[in-house]
C-alpha cells in the first residue's frame, strides 16, 4: 500500500516540481484516548512516506508537526500561514483527528474538531487549508483528512478537540437533526 502511495504521490507532481523540495504538514489528534493509538499509527505511516521521498525520491523533505499540545485550531492555522513555499515546491497536507460537516455548508468537505477560542468555536476545515496554501502557489498541493464527515446541525459549543475523554462530551454535545434537516441535507 505504501509503494502504491508513494508512486501515485510521484506521478502526480509534474516533471518540473521535481526541481522543488516537498513541504509537509501533518497534524494529528494524538490525546484523544478513543483514536489517538491509531493517530499514532497513521502518522508513523506519514513519516516513512516522506522519509521514502527523500531517499527513494531524493526529494529535500521539510515536515512541521502538530499534535500533543499544540493540536488547537490556532496551532494548524499557524502551521499554514507559516508555511514557507516556492514555487517549485510541493505541498503535502495530512490531518487525522474528529471532524464533521455543518448541515447547510456550503462545502462537501469536513471541518477539523481542533478546539475552541474563549468558548466561541473555531472552525477550520479541509477546504479553508487547501485554499490557504493554493494561495502560496505551490507546483502542487495533496491534502487528505483522515478523519469522519458527519452531517450535524452544530458543533458542540466550548468542547476543546484533543483532550483527553473529549470524544464523549463531543457527542454530547452534538445536535441531533431534524427530519426536516435531514430532507434539507439530501437535496444538496
């Protein structure tokens, strides 16, 4: 699976990306206590598929980590906006962790459960990063998030994602949908 990973990573950039390094932020839930062993796991994975692109690839890699403490949705916008990118550089985006979708949003893809600020939510999600670094101009850019995309009427209000037996108050704290929302959701 990881040579199939790798090879398509390859294919995908074109020729002259080559000339630039890969530039890759992997940011993982770590603390979670239901998903955190897995996290862990996948971000292993991440690790030696970038450590294969710069051996077998011979490819400069740059990696910024957000997990542990740092994992807030202050620390993944940080880690972007902070991101240094040429234009011959490729871009690799990788997030494991609790995500969802808002009933009504615009957008098919999920948001990250990164935390709160001051007990307003935060949102940040797949689509906010990936049109944060095409701004950069990368020659290429792949993100993936790992993680759920579960229609909900609202996040749960104040719930920090990360910490420690989080997931229980999440889903608390989660609305359920109406059938009217759900009649809404499958016309999208």
């Amino acid at each position: 699976m990881r040579r199939l990973i790798l090879a398509m990573v390859l294919g995908l950039m074109p020729a002259y990306a080559y000339a630039g390094k890969v530039v890759a932020i992997i940011v993982t839930d770590t603390f979670d206590g239901s998903i955190g062993t897995g996290i862990k796991a996948n971000q292993k994975q991440i690790g030696a598929l970038l450590d294969r692109l710069e051996v077998e690839g011979n490819f400069e890699v740059s990696r910024t980590l957000v997990e542990g403490i740092a994992f807030t949705c202050q620390g993944i916008s940080n880690a972007v906006n902070s991101l240094a990118v040429n234009s011959g550089d490729a871009v690799i985006f990788y997030y494991a962790g609790h995500g969802y979708r808002l009933a009504g949003s615009p957008s098919k893809f999920p948001y990250f459960e990164c935390g709160s600020a001051g007990g307003a939510t935060v949102k940040i999600g797949l689509a906010d990063v990936v049109a944060k670094l095409a701004e950069k101009e990368p020659r290429f850019v792949l993100a993936v998030a790992d993680t759920c995309n579960v229609v909900i009427a609202e996040p749960a209000p104040g719930v920090a994602g990360g910490a420690i037996g989080a997931a229980s108050k999440r889903r608390a704290g989660f609305k359920s949908l109406t059938e009217k929302e759900l009649s809404e959701i499958s016309q999208l």
